[in-house]
C-alpha cells in the first residue's frame, strides 16, 4: 500500500505508542518502527532543519514550531510538497483477532492501519 510521507509520520508516532509490549502487538509495532523509521530519514531530517530555520529550539534542544510562530505559513509552504511524497513500505500486519482483548478499542483505532481482517 503507498502512503505519503505525512501519513507515515502519523503511523510511526501511534506504533511507537506499543513499544513497551512484550507480546506480538509490541513485536509487529517494532518492527514497523524500524521499518517507518528508515523510509522517514530524508523526511525527518528536511523538516527539522526547517523546523529549526522557521521556528526555534525548545528546552528539550528538539526544534518546534507553533502555528502563531511568524514564519508557520513559510514553514507548511515549503514541508507540503515532501509530506506529500509517496512510498510503499513493507509493512508487517495484524490480524483483528491476534488484538482483540489485547487492546482496548482506542489502541485498536490507533494502530487500524496495521490491522487486517
């Protein structure tokens, strides 16, 4: 399946959520980490030089940048089109039955995107 390099984003930040599990679930999530990790390393690495240009360095020494930030508009001007870029990883799958009573209904939603029937 393609997905863009936005939508990756989303689906690596809602695996990462499963990390601390010791069982198939944490196993899969891993996996696809690493996996998402790897096709988002030119991404990441563009938009927190953007980041850093457009907007400041928090405490934490992470760029950020808030929308009331002067130069947001700059910033998605210039991010949209590589967010946009389309890839095909090889994503590893879970059957809806290998979570049930695993997950609650919100971490399924979270992770739907890994689930299959």
């Amino acid at each position: 399946m393609t997905y863009t390099n936005a939508q990756m984003e989303r689906m690596l930040l809602s695996a990462r959520a499963h990390l601390n599990r010791r069982d198939l679930i944490g196993y899969v999530c891993a996996r696809n980490v690493r996996i998402l990790e790897g096709e988002l390393t030119e991404y990441a690495n563009i938009k927190n030089a953007l980041l850093a240009e457009c907007g400041e360095v928090g405490e934490d020494g992470m760029p950020r940048i808030s929308t009331a930030a002067p130069r947001y508009a700059e910033f998605v001007r210039r991010i949209e089109p590589i967010a946009r870029v389309e890839h095909e990883p090889a994503l590893m799958a879970l059957k809806y039955t290998d979570v049930i009573g695993e997950l609650t209904g919100e971490e399924m939603l979270e992770i739907d995107w890994m689930l299959e029937d």
